[in-house]
C-alpha cells in the first residue's frame, strides 16, 4: 500500500531505515520540510529522536544538519 502523505512517507522509510536526513527525503520524497512531518509525527506518539552532525562546506564553514532515528 503506497502511503498517502508526506508525514506516512517519513514515517515508513523510518520504519524501514531507522533514520532520516532532508537531504534523504527532498531526493527521495520531494518533502522540503521534513522537520514539520517529524514534529507532526512526534505530536502522535512516535519516539523519534534527533542528532546535529557538524561538517564543513564547501566555503571550509562548520555547518550542520539533522539525522532523525525511530525508535
């Protein structure tokens, strides 16, 4: 069964892969918000939790993005 929004489409490929990144769902998923469909799915119940990781871009910048994991 194909799921019908962007918030069950976060939430299979969690169930599936464990993590997520927005880099992961605009390619997969064309969801550009993905911290709303994580914050949606938080409010339901779901234990899904966060991490920062901290690289350099291509200036030499610290940057960071978030990776969530379902529990």
């Amino acid at each position: 069964m194909k799921p019908k929004t962007q918030k069950d489409e976060v939430l299979l490929h969690l169930i599936t892969y464990g993590t997520i990144t927005s880099l992961e769902a605009i390619k997969e998923y064309g969801i550009t918000r993905l911290a709303d469909k994580i914050y949606l799915l938080r409010k339901e119940g779901f234990d899904i939790s966060s991490e920062l990781v901290k690289f350099k871009n291509r200036y030499g910048n610290t940057s960071s993005y978030a990776t969530y994991k379902f529990y």
